[in-house]
C-alpha cells in the first residue's frame, strides 16, 4: 500500500496512482551533492486534501505554506522523505512537486558568503588560542608591502607583538556557529579524525586599529555548502544530508569502500543486465593556486596536481579532474612555520588587496601549517593526500565497471537502504550509484533499475 503523508497527514490518491522514486549516491559525484530527482504528482480534490493543503484552491485563501513536510510510505516502510510544494490547484485537484530541497536546505543563508553573514564580534585575547580561532605564526615578509611598519619583521602573529595580528578560525567552530543559525547539525565519523579538529582557515585580514575581532573578515568568501562540497575535493568526504532532521553526516569515502559487504541482494536480481566499462578511471586532483602568492611561481612540486600512474590495469583510460578550490600555504624548510608572500589587509598598507583564494592550515597547538603529525594537505610529498585520502577511490576506480540491472526489492530494503552500504550479487561486489523505482497502491515486491559499480 502506498501512504503519503503532508505534514504528518496520509492525502488520499487517485485509483491507481504511481510516483517516481529515483535517488543518487553522493559519493561519486564531486561538484553537487544530489538528493533525489524532483518528480510531480497530482493529488485529488477531497475534502481530506483540501484541509491538507489548506484550502489553497479558495480565492480568498492566501499562500501560507511554501513547502510542506513530505513522507513516502509503501506497505508502512518510510522509502523517502522530503518536502513538497504546489504547482497549481484546479477544481479537480492539486499539481504537486517533492524534492529533498538541497538547494534551499540553509534557508536565507543558502546563498550567503561566510564572510558576508555577521557571525558577531569577539574580544581580542592578549596571548593564545580559543575554541574559536588561533595566533598561527606564519612567515610573510610581504604582508605590508613597501610600508614600513614598526614592530614588523617579517612574522605575522609574532609573540608579543601588536601588528599584524591575524585570528584564524577552526572550521568546526565556523560549521558549529553557521549550524546554530540554521537550525542544522553536522555530525559524523569526519569530527573523529584528527584532522577535522586541527584544519583552520587561513587569511590576511590584520586587526591593525581594531578593538575587538569581526568574525566575518577572517573567513573566506565562500558559501557554507561551498565550503563543504571544497571540503569533499581536498579530503574525499562523503556528504550526507538528511532534510527533516536537519543533519548533515560527514565522513571520509574512503573509509565507505573499504567497510565491509554486509548485504547479499544475489536472490533478488534479475539475471540480465548491461555492462559498461569504466573508462574515466584515473584521477587528477588539484587545487586553486593564489596568484597573489609570490612563492607559488612557478607552483611547487609539493603543491602541483596528483595525476594517478598509468599502470596495466587503468592503461588506456582517461582521468577524472578533482579540483578543491581550497588550497594552502608553503612550509619554510628552516623554521618549520608557514610561509607565504602576500599582501595582507590594513590600514598601514596601501597594499591591500582582497583576501586572495580560500586556503587551510592544520593548528598542532603551537604554529599551522600544511603538515602535521601524520597529515598533511599537499597532494605530493611525505603523508600526501593521495595517500592518506584516496587510495580506496584510486583502486575503486582502476578496477571498476558499471552494470545496469534490475533489482527485486521490498519496501523494507528501499526504507533501510543506505548509499554509504555495498550488496553482494552473484560473488561480486558492489556500490549502488543510483536506484530508481515505481511505487504504487499495491505492492510487495518493487522492481528497481539500479547502476552498481563494482568495487
């Protein structure tokens, strides 16, 4: 049986009444992060529907509900839920369409850059770090351009000084604050690693003159979702976002390839399919390089893109760009501190220039750099990305094939399938890259075309 619930209400169908269920596994794609494809339906006139959907067909009734709460049901499992929202209402009924509303998930802030939204002020410390920012010392001899400024010798953040004071926010501090404000929570296995408590936001926005700190100077002009889809090409995150619950689970793909098969689906497959080989099967991982930067012409080794070696099971293929536009700073062989050449913010430079390309450090407690204890956020050199981050999704895309087949599936499979679990069909492993269904009044077992991808 078919059940869809608005606003917590089952509406009543239309005889014989079929929606669309077709969902995408935000692992394998690296710009967007896919919820399911919006698809309208219609509901019937009733009087059931009509106090539903609050009587907006009447002309004297205004708009009052943009969306409404949305929950498929199909013999009392949850197959998917979202939101709908009205096309147009007729004497005979209402034009409806749902989607998970990724788009808008953030509200008013969507589309909103982290440093244009006012996060508030705070204090400035006389020494050390917070739960918020830090002091990271980082080599800039250019931060002041041709100016001459008292106190300056070259080290931003420098102990006891009072220029070039630059406050550097931990991005778990950021996502917390922004979370508060949408009414979102992040969450996941991500803010167990190491890492996530160590990266900061690197910038050049000098509290030269100022009382107290304005948090959105120090951030970069990026969106949230921005700064999360970046996030995802420089670490290989996997992004999760549940729309009711207003949760977004973070954690690394990696980690999603090799867990272990847990679901043998061999009994519900049909024996056909169609089989397509993977030819994009190499990566090419990058990021933004600051022209502002002086020490990044020509681009480092350390910093230069990560292209997969051509070995003889990838031969032949072509690779797949990954470009973060989250980058970072050199590291001074000598003093082991952060180094650049760049231009900062100030009233004591004429200099100034905008805040340059988004970057990010990893804060050990003392200084930020591109390196820490086993991490490190160069895509070459010792503890590199590539091999901390994206050995699975090298081997998963050296190896793998696509096979398009249909699958015989019960409600309760769709209602507790998730995208981060891997089936097992006919001693072969793999990952569902998209699954789409056709649900209607009556059914026990759903005939689902899915893409697996072996792994």
């Amino acid at each position: 049986m078919l059940d869809i619930r608005i606003e917590g209400h089952s509406v009543e169908l239309s005889p014989g009444m079929a929606l669309t269920l077709e969902k995408f596994n935000p692992l394998l794609d690296f710009a967007t992060v896919q919820g399911s494809r919006v698809y309208g339906f219609s509901l019937p006139d009733t009087p059931v529907n009509r106090r539903i959907m609050g009587h907006f067909y009447h002309p004297q009734t205004g708009y009052k509900n943009r969306r409404f709460k949305c929950e498929k049901y199909v013999d009392s499992q949850l197959v998917e839920k979202g939101f709908v929202k009205i096309q147009e209402a007729t004497s005979t009924g209402w034009s409806l369409y749902f989607t998970q509303n990724l788009g808008e998930i953030f509200g008013d802030l969507q589309t909103i850059k982290l440093s244009e939204i006012d996060f508030g002020s705070l204090p400035i410390p006389e020494t050390g770090s917070t739960e918020a920012f830090c002091f990271p010392p980082i080599q800039n001899p250019g931060f002041y351009g041709n100016q001459a400024v008292a106190g300056f010798d070259g080290l931003v953040n420098k102990a006891g000084s009072s220029v070039a004071r630059v406050p550097m926010f931990f991005v778990n501090w950021v996502l917390d604050q922004f979370g508060g404000m949408v009414g979102w929570q992040f969450t996941g296995t991500f803010f167990q690693d190491p890492i996530a408590a160590q990266l900061v936001l690197a910038n050049v926005f000098s509290l030269d003159g100022l009382s107290e700190i304005k948090v959105q100077n120090h951030l970069p002009e990026l969106t949230c979702g921005e700064l999360l889809i970046e996030l995802r090409k420089l670490l290989n995150l996997f992004l999760d976002f549940d729309v009711r619950r207003r949760i977004c689970d973070i954690s690394f793909a990696d980690d999603v390839l090799k867990a272990p098969t847990l679901l043998n689906w061999t009994a519900k497959a049909n024996l056909n399919h169609t089989k397509v080989p993977e030819t994009v099967n190499r990566l090419e991982l990058a990021y933004d390089i600051d022209g502002n930067d002086a020490l990044l012409k020509p681009i480092p080794l350390l910093m230069d893109k990560y292209i997969t070696p051509e070995t003889a099971s990838n031969e032949g293929g072509s690779t797949l760009p990954i470009k973060s536009r989250l980058s970072t700073y050199l590291v001074d062989p000598v003093s082991g501190l952060a180094s650049t050449s760049q231009a900062g913010i100030s009233p004591s430079n004429k200099d100034s220039q905008a805040k340059g390309t988004p970057k990010l450090l990893l804060w050990d407690g003392e200084k930020a750099t591109a390196t820490s204890g086993p991490n490190s956020l160069f895509w070459n050199g010792p503890n590199a990305l590539p091999g901390r981050r994206w050995a699975q999704m090298e081997r998963f895309k050296a190896n793998t094939f696509l096979l398009r087949k249909i699958l015989y599936l019960t409600p309760a499979d769709l209602a507790t399938f998730s995208f981060k679990n891997k089936v097992h069909i006919r001693g072969v492993n793999y990952l569902v890259g998209s699954l789409k269904a056709s649900l209607n009044t009556d059914q026990s077992i759903i005939g689902v075309e899915v893409e697996l991808w072996k792994v």
